[in-house]
C-alpha cells in the first residue's frame, strides 16, 4: 500500500528503541510505503502533539502513538479523526472516552502482577518488598500498585509492601531515590518490584555496587545492565515487554486501517482495562536465569501468533 | 556608614554569612537523627555526600558569574553538552577517561567562553544572551544525540562514580579541591580579586587600570568551566551519559548562592555559605525522602528558603548597619 | 528654532517602527521559504495548528512584557499559568462551577499570586529576578502538593469543542482572544495615566518618583496584570487541550522572553512594543512550525531558537549602537555608565 | 614628563564638553585646572586618564603623541588620577583600594601583609589615623577622599592628576595633602589640579589654565601673574558682579512654609525656617551640609520624625513625594538631573506632562498625546527650551534645556512651592543666566522657591534671604544685600563658625 505510517513514543525512552526495526520490518513484510519512528525530542505533550500535526502535514496517513499524557493525547486524536486518519495507542493506553481505534500494548496490571508473584516465589514466599513505580501521573502506575497489592494480599500477611516509590523513571530521580531508599532501609526490606524501565536498571546497579545479593529484584524490560544482574544473582529476573511486536503488529493493523480496506470489529474480544474499553495484549514473560537466552525467540513467536490471527479477530475486512 | 568595631555579638555574629546557615544546618542534622536511626547510617550519609558533589559545583559555576554581576542561564544547558560530548567520546569513540574529561571540560569552558565574548561584545544583557546560548546548547544536545542516552561508560568511569571508602564517596574528591581552589583564587590571586573588584564597582576598578571586559569574560569561562565539570561528575555518578543532565540545575544553581547570601549586584560571594547552603539543600531533600515526604515539597521548600534567605540578609544589612 | 508639535520627528518611534518592519520582513521571508520547500505548511490544518499555538505564544510574551515594562523580570509565569490552569480544572470537574464563573476565578488567582509577587518585591526592595525566581517554585510546589499532580480530564465537553473551533476554516478563536488583549495592552501603554505610570516607573523609577508618580503601586500593578495574563495563557491551553495538567507552564521561560526581547521591548525598562511582541511570537511559532515541517525541525529545533534570537537581538542592539554613534562620539555603553552610576 | 594638550575636543550628546582646548603640562610644576561647573575639567581629566577618547586633536608625550585606549594604557604611561566621583570597591579593605592597581603578590599569590604595610606608607603622608583593613563602604565621605588620594599617590605616577580633591576633606587634611603636592612636584612630577576654591589654587599652584564652556579662557598663565578678580573674570567671562534680579518686592506676611524645630530621619536637628509666598529662599552649605536631605525630607521622600512642618499655617504631614505633589503643591527639582531629574530614554512631551497625568486623564484614565502636547508645548515655548521636536527625547538636549524642562514640569504641575538643588550644575553661562531670570520670574508670578545651591555668586544673585547649613542644622539666616564681598564673608563666617579649621569653601559643587 501506499500508506505512510508513524509510529510516536511519547519521547525519548530506551524502551522503544526496538520499534525502529519493527516499523522497518512491516514495512518490508507487508509492503507499505513507509513505517518510520519518530521520537518527540523531549516527554513534553505539547512537543509530541506538534509532532503528530507536523506529520499530518507532511502527509502521513496513520499513527502509532504511545500517549505519554493519557488525556491529553486524545485532543489530538478527535483532529486525527476528524481528518480520517486512523491512530493507535501502542505500549499504552488513552484514557477513554478515546478516538483511538484501539490500544495494543502490554497488559500492565499482569505483567505487574506476574512480576511480583515471581518475586515472591524467589523470596520463597515471606518477607517485606517495595515496589519501585514510574510516573505518578501515568494511570498505568495506578494499575500496577493495585497489582503489587493483589499479589501481595494473596500470600495473606506473608509478604507486605513497605512502600510504593514513584517517579522513578528518570535517571536522576531514580539514582537519588533509590540509593536514598537502600541507605535508610536496606536491612528492613527483602525484596523489590521494579514495574519501570529505568528504576530496574538503576536498582539492579545499586544492588551490584552493594553487593547485596539477599534482597531479591524482579525488574521489568530486558536492558543488558538488568539481564547481567540476573546472570550474576543479583536479580531474581525481569518481565520481558514485547515492543518490538508492538510496532510490528501495529503498523500491520495501522495499515490495514488506513487502506480503508478494514475496520474495527464492533464485537472484537477485547480486554477492558480501568482505561479503556478496547485493549489487546502484546504479551509478556518472565526473564529468568532459565531463559535468559532464548526469550527473544519466545517474544518473536509471541508477534506472529498475535499478527497472523489479528486479521479476522479484531478486524472486519472488505 | 558606622564603623563595624563596636559592634555588639549579636551584630557581629549576624554579620557573616554563614552564621543563619551554620544554624539550620545543626537543627536540620539533630531533628533529622531523632528522627529516624536510618540517618546516620554509613550508607546513607555516602548518599548524601553524593548527591551534594554535582549540585556544589552547579552552584560554584553560578556563583562565578553573579561575583561579576552577571547572570548564566546556560548553565544546565552547557552541564547537558558536556555529559552527552563526554559520554559519545568515551562510548562512540573509545576515547581513555582522561582525554576525554579534558575535551568535555574544554567544551565546557569553550562554551562560557561564547558567553562572555557575546556579553562584553554586544554588550547585551548577559541575561538574554545565555538565555538564547542555552536554548542552542540544548538544541546541539538533541541534535546530536536524539535524546538517547549513552550506556555503555568505560568500567573505570563508572566505578568512580560508585565508589566510596566507608561513608565517603570518590565522588566527593572533586568538588572539595574546586571549593579550596576556588576559595584561595577568589582571596588571594590577583586574577580572584580582579573578578571580585569588577563585581563590586565596574567602573573604579576600569578607572583603576583593571580590564573590566576581560574580567568578566573570565568569570564566564570559568563559570562554563565548573559546569562543564558538574556535568562529567553527573555522568560518572548516574553511570551513563543523560542528555537530560542539567534540566533542573537552573533554580538549584541560583538557590545556593542567593542562600549564601551572594548579591546580584555581584562583587559579594562567598564559596562557604554557598557550600553551606547546598548542604543544607541536599539535608533537606535527604530527610524528605527519609520522612517519605511528598517529593513535591522540597519544590517548595526550595522556594521558601530562598525567600527566607534574602529576607534575612536585608535584616542583617539592617541590623549591622551596612548599607 | 521653535520646537513643533510633530510626534514623526520622534527618533526612538522611528526606531521602533524599523525594527518591526524588519521583523515583518524576517517573518514573510520565512513564510515564503516553507510554503515554497513544503506546501503543506499552509494546508488549512497546518495553519489552524499554527492560529493556536501563535494564540498562547503571543499572550506568554504579553505576561512578561508587561513586567519588563517596568525594566523586572518575572520568572513565575509558567508557575502562575499552571495554578490557575489546576485551578480551573478543580473548580470545573471537582466543585462542578459553570466554565465562565471557573475561568474567572483562575485568573483573578492568577492575578493574586502576580499581586504577591509584586507586593513582596516592593515591599522588600528585593531584584524581582530573586523574588520571581523563588515564588516560582513555591507556587509550582503548593499546586503539586494540593492537585497530587493528577490531571483532571473530565472537564465539561464545551472546553474541548471551543478549542477545537474554527474560524474561516483556519482561524482558532483564541488566536482572536490574544490579539483583543492585545489591543487592550496598546489602550493601557499609549493612551492611560497608568500605563504611562509603568513605563516611567520602568525608565527612572527616581525621577518618576521625584514627579510624583506612586512608583511601588505601578510596579505591583504590573506584576498582578502580569499574573492575570500567565493564568490566561494557561486557560487558552485548557481549552486546547481540554484537559487541565500539570504538565503545562514548565517550557514557558524562554518563549516568554523571545517573543518581546524580538519585538524590541527594552529589558532595561520604560519602553514597551505590543505588536512587536506580536510579530516576535508569530515569528518563533512560524520557525517551530516550519522546521518541523520541513524535517530539519524536532532536535534540532531548539539550536535554530536559540540561534535566532542570538542573531535578532544583535541586529537590534548594532542598529541601536550605530543610531547612537551618530550622536555620540565613541564606546556607547561608558555615557550609560555615567548617568547609571548613581541611580 | 611633559604633557601637552593639542586641540582636544569632546562632545556628548547635546553638549560640547571640550572645544579646541590646547596647553601645557610640564614636570615640576602644580597646574591649576579651574572653570564653572560643566566647564569640561573633569572631561579632560578623563581624557587624558584614557577613560574617554577625545573626538578631536590629540595628547603628546614628551612630543611624542600617544592614544590612550583605556584607563590602563594611561597608568602605564605614568599617569595616575583622583576622579571626582568615588572610585572605591566598597567590600575590599583600604590598603586593598590603595594597592589595587598593582598588589604585591610573592609566587603570584597576593602578599596581603604587604599591601597593608604598602598602603599604610602612602596613607601616612595624609592621614594616618585610617586603618588599612577596614572595609571601605564603613568609611566617611571625608575618608574615602583620602583614601583616593593614597591610591593616586601609590602609583607613584610621573603626572598626577587631582579633580577636585578638596571637595569634601577638612582644611587639617587638605593641608597635609598640600604638602605632598609640594614635595612631588619638587621631585620634579607634574600636578595637575582641580578645584573650586580659589584660595588653594592660589596658595599651591604655580600656574592655571581656565576652561570656560570647553574652551580655554588662559592658558597656563603663571599664578604670580594672575589674581583673584583676573580668574575669575575668565572663568565666568565678565566681571564678577551681582547681576540685576530687577525689583523684589516679597510680602513677608503670607507664609507658605514653615518649619519649627524638624528634625529629620536622616539626621538634621531642630531646624527651623519660614519661606513667604514669591520669596526665593537661598539655602547654602558645603556638600555634604544635609541640603538635599532636608529638601528630600520635606517633601515626604524622608521622614520628619519632630518638630512640625507648616504650609499656609496648617501643620501637615507628608507620607510620600505623590502626596507632596498632588496634595500640597509641592515640587522638588533634584541635584542630579541625570539620575533624579528626567526621564531621559522619553520625549520632552511626556516628561513635562509626567506630574499631571492623573489630572488630564480621562474618567476611565485615558489621556492622549494630544492632551499632554496641549499642556507641554506652552511652556516649551515661554522657557524657549531648544529642541527640533517636542517629541525629541530628554537625553538628547543640553543640560541647560533639561534644566529647562525640569522647571516646566513642576509649571505644569501648578505647584506652589519649589525646591530647586543646584539648578545650574553643568550648565553654560548663558543658559545659567536664562535660568536664574526665569526663577526671578515664576517668583514674581507668585511661586515660593527654596534654591539650594554651592554656588555662591548664584546665591547672592537669587535669594532674597540665605539659610546657612552646617551638619545638617540651621548655622543661621541672613539678609541678602546683594553685595559679593560682605555676604560672601558673612556666609562664611556662619559655616566656619565652630570648625576653625575647614577650608574656605566658597563655590563649593559637585558635578
Ligand atoms: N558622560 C557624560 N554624558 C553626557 N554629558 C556629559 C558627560 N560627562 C560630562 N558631560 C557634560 O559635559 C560638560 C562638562 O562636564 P564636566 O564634568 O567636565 O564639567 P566640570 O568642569 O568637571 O564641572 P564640575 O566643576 O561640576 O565638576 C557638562 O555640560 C556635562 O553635563
Ligand atoms: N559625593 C558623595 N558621595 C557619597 N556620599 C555623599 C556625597 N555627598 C554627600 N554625601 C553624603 O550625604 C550627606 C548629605 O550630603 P548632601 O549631598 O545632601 O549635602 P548637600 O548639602 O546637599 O550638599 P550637596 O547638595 O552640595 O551635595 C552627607 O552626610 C554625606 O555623607
Ligand atoms: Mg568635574
Ligand atoms: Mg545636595
């Protein structure tokens, strides 16, 4: 097809590197003018909206957005729509009532929720644990505490949350508050949940640079530094996100969309989430020492089941 | 226009700068130790020590430019520049450590060099001019590296930025040789002097045969060298090279100074009451986290020991009777 | 000779009109450029985006022109715009208040913590730079500390619908509420006792004094108009984005600034240029625009900015210098020491 | 060395400080530089300091022509200056100020024991009793002069150069500093000096040379050739004799001001005055007497903290200078016009209409230019302010017709009492003339003026009575009888009274 899609973070973030293959990828398999990465140059709503508009512009036809501000975006969005120019929420979700087609990303309540269940398992089943969390204002981060608890609450009294750490998802943020954290604490904790990117690297540093292999980490995201920690023990493991099969499959629907060719299934099976009514799973999975090596392939697979079956599961096509 | 030799205690004791400091720093330490055991700590007093090594030289290099009246927005700016140049030669470019400390801080300097040409050339207001210098370092920041940050530091780096020996961080090495230097530049260096005699009277120290453009020239170089250097230690302290480093150095490095009783007007600084006051700073923002205090208030808090800071200096200008 | 009445003979009117023309003359050449390199820059959807932003831009540089008018600074504007901002966001989904009486509320608060900030500088005899510069942090805190930072995104639906609105295709009604301000900043400057009160107060707060202008009012005065205006920027974003954050403000310092300091107002003081403010915003958000548009924009945008208003206060300030030169004999900045030193 | 002046002009925007004026400096001799107020002295000093360029002609040293960029090439070249403005860093020490321009340094770190005992050796030919580590904003006035001096003294320049040194030392102090200025120029340096006050020029200088509005009026004339009455006639370019103010006839029962007893925040002690309605009335004091304070007291700028103060009979109270203005009618016009007076950067226009905005404003505070031209242009014309536009700004007029514009303002304003402080600093003798009729003239028109002035022929020309001040308190009030001579000395008698010692300091200014 001829359709030019851009796939938006919402700014810069390590996490999204993989997105930049994944566009270029679909491109090839499925044969579309073009799928390019674009990265708003800093976390700022008003520089990721100036973005979209400007490539509106220039003539792009679809948009994968990451909402970096889950209402704001969706100003944009109605524009987008209004101008019949399909859009996703990919890696995260616009706060309904939404424009967006659909949000695709990870389920962040399960991934949370995998994630300490997994820790508690390393603790082997007792001890006090902290949950280090991203962005206050990120309802995701909501979801995640609530996930924490739940799985805490299921051990009933075993294993307690000392405290929820927010906003640290930001290097310096992270830096002074975790180490604060481990300065004050780190004989009354036994365990930490990182459900941020940046906070599991940091603490996965601290945790080496302590050389305290007794409390246990489970982190999120598959950055080297964290995934050498598990392989030294100073991590329990990490949950693997599927970025890459955001994009992939996100362009591979955005194109579809913006053909014209499909539309979105008034029945489709989606997931409902506290944000929104029509949310699809990209998959997750625990990184352990066990599979370290060959979760990448595991994700891969993940991708193409989702993509091979979207089609007549999500989609109405002419 | 009273003599200052009889002068009561009282008078005297608030005459110095850094008697009020000296104070709320000993409440801060004592409530602060009651309060919670954690304080104390070895860990966490290497935590604050740490976290006080790159806002002191932030300050430092503020502190420069407000000794000659002069005011450096870029600070942050440039700080970012340097930590993405230093990271990009160590990790693109396989630069050793050394060489490219040495570049990120002639980068530094270069840039506060471009201020204080600007400044004295055009004889805008240095305002104005390092408002616009930053916004184009940032702009090269971003340019250069898409906001990606570099990872991959050389080990050695890295570990120095980690390191400690029991409470006392590698780290901390640095900021205290630049106060000692700075301090005996400031007092006992011709060049030191020269700075601080434009600051108090531009005009009698031109008069006076003191090359007032090359002076403040200076000062800004000096002020873009110190932010250089904050910004190398940032990077060896969070371990990878942010090109976000600097974003909120502005309110900080005004804070200090202005806490430790510098005057716009330039020609009064004081490298003690400075450090005093990002000591007193960095207690606070410990004990917020301690105390699992919102981290909004130390925001505010900042705000409010400023205001309480000039407020007492104007008091004290009253009570000793100096105009 | 006997002196005549003719306002044209005024050289610093002549001055102020070259450097608008000139900035007139920047801007079409930059529209020229894009609309040649990329068409889309004048598509009708490009232009509304454009109508928008230019709307907050414009009313961002009127907040601090009106302080620097009175030859201060205020550095809390992103902070007074982002309180109001909560605050409207509060009064309309929280209390539930119709959006006028909301909206009216946020900018008297607006009004108020620019009040403040007036009051203490007077009242301290403190650099507006200092005061500003702390009570932008204590404002911003105290809004984090009450709102908890969360956004308030159930506003009623008319917000969203107004800020969507189009005039003539292309036209954002707000654009039409900054320029209306703006003429009301021409009414204030040009033709009341007050406004030229600030402007004197700005020039020689002494001399003013000496001939009995209430210097201290004038200045509060200014920074309460100023706060007023932050908050109304900060309200033309609500309806924008029809959400009220608290992300909103943050990134304001530097256009603040740009948009003024290249229309010619003098950071020293006393003389003001409202459609100059105008044209240096329309200025900025055409370069924003188009460089991103043209692709070169996104990262490197910020260099370009800087860069810019680099080169356009320079011009100014060396057609200043040559304009003086012709009178004076040498080094124009030693007479200004001269007459600064006692005052 | 010698020093020669070659055709050296300057001009400022609306003024012609310096006009062709050429002569000589020579080593070994004390040159008095003397002249009116704005005469140029301190200009040249400047320019032969490399603090100005001069926009024509040139400076030779021993014949050979120099081009001072800055103030250093100057020192460098052997030529040291006391400005007549403070030139101090006022948080550094006085031995630091003294030693500033080349402090002794041992590995190139500062000797600080050095530089006091250096200092001290320069202070100690003035004043010894200064310590050279006090900071100097805790000095006098009196104190930093001298201070200046040493600092001048320290570069043990080869030409030095003294601008109103006097200005503000007692005669004690002004003695030991004439004594250096012997022993240097027996040593064969070249003085320059600047002053006001006759009788010391007479007594130290060998010969003068006297600018009268930036040209030279006598070119190194030796002293023994010259007297009193010859310098001053150069200087002032006629005779020294009272000008006529025409009849004065003021009504003495209608007071308009009257202060019983005030004393003021700043310091003075009971004083007490009457001024009548049409009188001008003289205060006179040596700088630093307290005049401007009492004027700024008065009119609600300081405040009087006992004593009352009484206009048309009633007491009042002023709480700020607006009050003063709109309220009592009452108007100040400072010493320093740059800096108090006008607003410079704004058209003629708004600065004369400046006190009456909030009269001619509309009810919803709206004034045009039209209005404030109507008020403005009247009066530019009956002052005969020069000027190609009403529009012209401030800044760019001579100091006579900014002189001029401050004295329409407050006709605008419709006040009835005037405080005028040195009306004539730095204005040209014509203009000077132009002033002093026109104070004649809105005192006949039923205006009461209080004139602060150094200068005395200015006084004895204007006042119809004189107030002496001394230490910021009444010395006492004379009757003017217009006769130079017995005024002068009674004046004189009053200031000195008490302190033996001062100077006599007869045309006492400061620019
Ligand atoms: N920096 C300046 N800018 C504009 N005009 C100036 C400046 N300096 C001096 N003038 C003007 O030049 C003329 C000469 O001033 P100058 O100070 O040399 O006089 P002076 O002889 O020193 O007077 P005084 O005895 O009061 O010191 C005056 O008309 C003065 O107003
Ligand atoms: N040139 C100066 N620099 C600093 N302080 C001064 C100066 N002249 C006067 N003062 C201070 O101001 C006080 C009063 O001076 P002021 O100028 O009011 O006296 P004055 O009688 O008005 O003399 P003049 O008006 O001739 O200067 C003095 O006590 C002195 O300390
Ligand atoms: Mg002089
Ligand atoms: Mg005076």
């Amino acid at each position: 097809s001829d359709n030019k899609i851009a796939l938006i973070p919402g700014g810069p973030h390590p996490y999204f590197a993989p997105w930049e293959q994944a566009g270029k990828d679909a491109a090839k398999d499925f044969g579309i003018a073009a799928v390019d990465f674009k990265v708003p140059a800093e976390w700022k709503l008003n520089l990721q909206t100036e973005l979209v508009e400007s490539l509106v512009t220039q003539g792009y036809t679809a948009f994968g957005i990451f909402p970096g501000d889950a209402v704001g975006i969706n100003s944009t969005v109605e524009e987008l729509t209004a101008n019949n120019i399909p859009s996703l929420a990919l890696a995260g979700c616009a706060q309904d009532p939404t424009k967006v087609s659909f949000c695709f990303g990870t389920d962040v309540y399960n991934s949370a929720y995998l994630g300490t269940k997994a820790l508690i398992e390393a603790l082997g089943g007792k001890g006090k644990i902290v949950h280090l969390a991203g962005l206050l204002v990120d309802p995701n981060t909501k979801l995640r505490m609530d996930a924490v608890e739940k799985a805490a609450s299921e051990t009933n009294g075993a294993v307690t949350v000392v405290q929820h750490i927010t906003d640290t998802d930001a290097q310096e943020a992270a830096d002074q508050k975790i180490n604060a954290l481990l300065g004050a604490q780190k004989d009354e904790i036994d365990g930490l949940i990182s459900t941020a990117y940046i906070p599991s690297v940091v603490a996965a540093k601290s945790l080496r640079n302590l050389g305290d292999k007794r409390i246990k980490l489970v982190g999120i995201d598959d950055d080297q530094i964290v995934l050498d920690a598990i392989k030294d023990g100073f991590a329990a493991g990490t949950m693997a996100q599927n970025p890459y099969g955001q994009g992939y499959v996100g362009a591979y629907a955005l194109d579809l969309l913006a053909s014209g060719t499909c539309t979105v299934k008034a029945d489709a099976p989606f997931v409902k989430t506290p944000q929104t009514e029509r949310f699809i799973d990209s998959g997750t999975l625990l990184i352990s020492n066990a599979n370290a090596a060959t979760y990448k392939d595991d994700l891969k697979k993940i991708t193409t089941e989702i993509q091979t079956s979207f089609k007549d599961k999500y989609l109405d096509c002419k | 226009m009273s003599q200052n030799r009889n002068l009561t205690f009282g008078q005297r004791f608030l005459a110095n700068e850094w008697s009020a400091l000296a104070v709320a720093i000993v409440i801060g330490l004592v409530t602060l130790a009651t309060l919670s055991s954690a304080f104390l700590t070895e860990f966490n007093l290497y935590v604050m020590l740490r976290s006080f090594c790159v806002v002191l030289i932030v300050a430092f290099a503020q502190m420069l430019t407000l000794a000659v009246g002069q005011m450096n927005l870029s600070v942050g700016a440039l700080g970012g520049l340097v930590a993405i140049a230093v990271g990009g030669m160590m990790e693109k470019w396989g630069f050793p450590v050394p060489v490219a400390i040495l570049c990120g801080l002639a980068i530094g300097a270069g840039g506060g060099l471009i201020n204080g040409l600007l400044t004295v050339r055009t004889g805008i207001n240095g305002f104005i001019i390092t408002l616009a210098t930053a916004s184009a370092f940032t702009g090269i920041n971003l340019g250069i590296t898409e906001s990606i940050p570099f990872y991959n530091l050389p080990a050695s780096f890295v570990a120095f930025g980690t390191g400690r020996i029991s409470a006392l961080p590698y780290l901390l090495l640095p900021p205290v040789l630049i106060a000692i230097a700075l301090a005996f530049f400031l007092a006992r260096t011709v060049p030191g002097r020269q700075l601080l005699a434009v600051g108090g009277n531009p005009q009698a120290a031109e008069l006076s045969g003191i090359p007032r453009d090359g002076v403040i020239v200076m000062a800004h170089t000096l002020s873009g060298l110190l932010a250089g250097a904050a910004a190398i230690l940032a990077v060896a302290q969070l371990g990878s090279a942010q090109p976000s480093i600097g974003v909120d150095w502005l309110l900080m490095s005004f804070a200090a100074p202005i806490i430790g009783g510098a005057a716009l007007a330039g020609g009064h600084i004081s490298v003690a009451a400075t450090a005093l006051a990002v000591v007193l700073i960095v207690i606070i923002q410990n004990g917020m986290v301690l105390a699992k205090v919102d981290p909004y208030w130390v925001q505010f808090l900042l705000g409010a020991l400023i205001l309480a800071a000039v407020g007492l200096n104007r008091l004290r200008a009253v009570r000793a009777g100096g105009a | 000779m006997t002196p005549s009445s003719d306002s044209r003979a005024r050289p610093s009117w002549l001055a102020e009109q070259s450097n608008l023309i000139g900035l007139a003359a920047i801007i079409i050449l930059f529209w020229f450029l894009f609309t040649s390199l990329a068409p889309g820059f004048v598509s009708s959807f490009n232009l509304f985006a454009l109508s928008r932003s230019l709307a907050v831009d414009i009313v961002i540089g009127f907040s601090t022109m009106v302080v620097l008018a009175t030859g201060g600074m205020n550095l809390a504007i992103g902070s007074i715009g982002v309180c109001a901002v909560m605050a409207s966001g509060y009064l309309m989904q929280t209390i539930g208040l119709p959006i006028p009486v909301a909206m009216a509320l946020a900018l008297l608060l607006g009004a108020f913590l620019g009040w403040l900030n007036g009051f203490v500088i007077v009242r301290s005899g403190v650099n507006s730079f200092i005061i500003t510069l702390a009570s932008a942090s204590l404002f911003l805190g105290g809004m984090l500390i009450l709102s908890k930072a969360q956004t308030f995104n159930a506003l009623p639906p008319e917000i969203a619908a107004f800020g969507r609105m189009r005039w003539g295709g292309f036209v954002s009604p707000l654009l039409l509420v900054a320029l209306a301000i703006g003429a009301a900043l021409v009414v204030l400057f040009r033709f009341t006792a007050l406004g030229r009160e600030i402007l004197a107060a700005g020039a020689n707060p002494r001399a003013a004094e000496l001939s009995g202008v209430p210097v201290g009012r004038a200045i509060i005065i200014a920074h309460t108009l100023s706060g007023a205006l932050a908050a109304s920027a900060g309200l033309m974003l609500v309806f924008r984005l029809g959400a009220a954050m608290p992300s909103i403000g943050q990134d304001w310092l530097l256009p603040s600034f740009l948009a003024p300091v290249l229309g010619g107002t003098l950071l020293a003081g006393g003389f003001v240029s409202v459609v100059g403010t105008i044209l240096g915003a329309l200025l900025v958000t055409t370069l924003r625009s188009g460089l991103l548009v043209m692709q070169i924009g996104n990262f490197w945008l910020q260099l370009f900015l800087g860069l810019i208003l680099l080169a356009a206060v320079m011009i100014d300030r060396y057609r200043g210098v040559y304009a003086e030169r012709r009178s004076l004999g040498r080094k124009t900045n030693l007479g200004r020491k001269e007459s600064g030193r006692r005052a | 060395m010698r020093l020669t002046i070659e055709g050296i002009g300057k001009d400022f925007p609306g003024v012609t400080a310096l006009d062709d004026v050429s002569f000589e400096i020579l080593p070994g001799e004390t040159h008095a530089l003397m002249g009116e107020n704005g005469a140029g002295k301190s200009t040249l000093i400047k320019i032969i300091t490399g603090l100005y360029r001069p926009d024509r002609g040139r400076l030779l040293v021993d014949g050979k022509p120099v081009d001072f960029t800055s103030p250093r090439d100057a020192i460098a070249a052997g030529i040291s200056a006391v400005h007549q403005e403070r030139n101090l860093i006022p948080r550094f020490t006085v031995g630091e100020n003294i030693m500033i321009e080349r402090p002794p340094t041992r590995n190139g770190v500062i000797d600080f024991d050095k530089v006091h005992s250096e200092a001290r050796r320069f202070l100690d030919m003035i004043d010894p009793t200064i310590d050279t580590r006090t900071e100097v904003r805790h000095l006098s006035v009196a104190q930093m002069q001298i201070v200046e001096i040493a600092k001048a003294l320290s570069l043990e320049a080869r030409v030095l150069l003294l601008d109103e040194p006097t200005a503000s030392i007692t005669g004690h102090e002004a003695d030991a500093l004439f004594a250096v200025v012997r022993r240097l120029r027996d040593e064969g340096k070249a003085i320059v000096f600047v002053s006001h006050k006759l009788e010391e020029v007479m007594a130290i200088s060998d010969r003068v040379t006297v600018l009268r509005d930036g040209r030279i009026a006598a070119a190194g004339q030796p002293i023994a050739q010259m007297d009193r009455g010859k310098i001053v006639t150069a200087m002032i370019g006629r005779e020294e004799r009272v000008a006529e103010m025409g009849t004065r006839s003021v009504d003495r029962t209608k007071t308009v001001m009257e202060a019983r007893n005030v004393a003021t925040s700043l310091g003075h002690k009971n004083v007490s005055f009457q001024l009548h309605k049409g009188e001008i009335l003289g205060l006179y004091g040596l700088v630093g007497a307290g005049r401007t304070e009492l004027a700024r007291a008065l009119i609600g700028d300081a405040r009087i903290v006992s004593g009352e103060l009484r206009l048309n009979g009633n007491p009042v109270t002023i709480p700020d200078v607006p009050t003063a203005i709109r309220r009592h009618r009452l108007g100040y016009i400072s010493e320093d016009r740059k800096a108090e007076g006008l607003i410079l950067t704004h058209p003629i226009r708004s600065n004369i209409a400046i006190s009456v905005w909030r009269r001619i404003a509309s009810a919803l505070g709206l004034i045009t230019r039209a209005d404030e031209r109507r008020i403005a242009h009247p009066l530019v014309e009956k002052l005969e302010v020069k000027t190609p536009s009403i529009e012209q700004a401030v800044g760019k007029l001579s100091g006579g017709n900014q002189q001029k514009v401050s004295i329409a303002k407050w006709l605008a304003a419709g006040v009835e009492i005037l405080i005028i402080d040195e009306p004539t600093v730095g204005i040209d003798i014509k203009t000077k003339t132009a002033i002093h009729e026109l104070i004649g003239e809105i005192t006949r028109e039923g205006l009461s003026v209080l004139l602060i002035s150094s200068d005395m022929p200015e006084m004895i020309t204007l006042a119809d009575r004189i107030l002496v001040m001394r230490d910021f308190a009444i010395a006492g009030t004379i009757e003017n009888t217009r006769r130079y001579e017995p005024m002068s000395r009674e004046i004189m008698g009053l200031i000195h009274a008490g302190s033996a010692d001062a100077a006599p300091a007869a045309e006492t200014a400061h620019g």
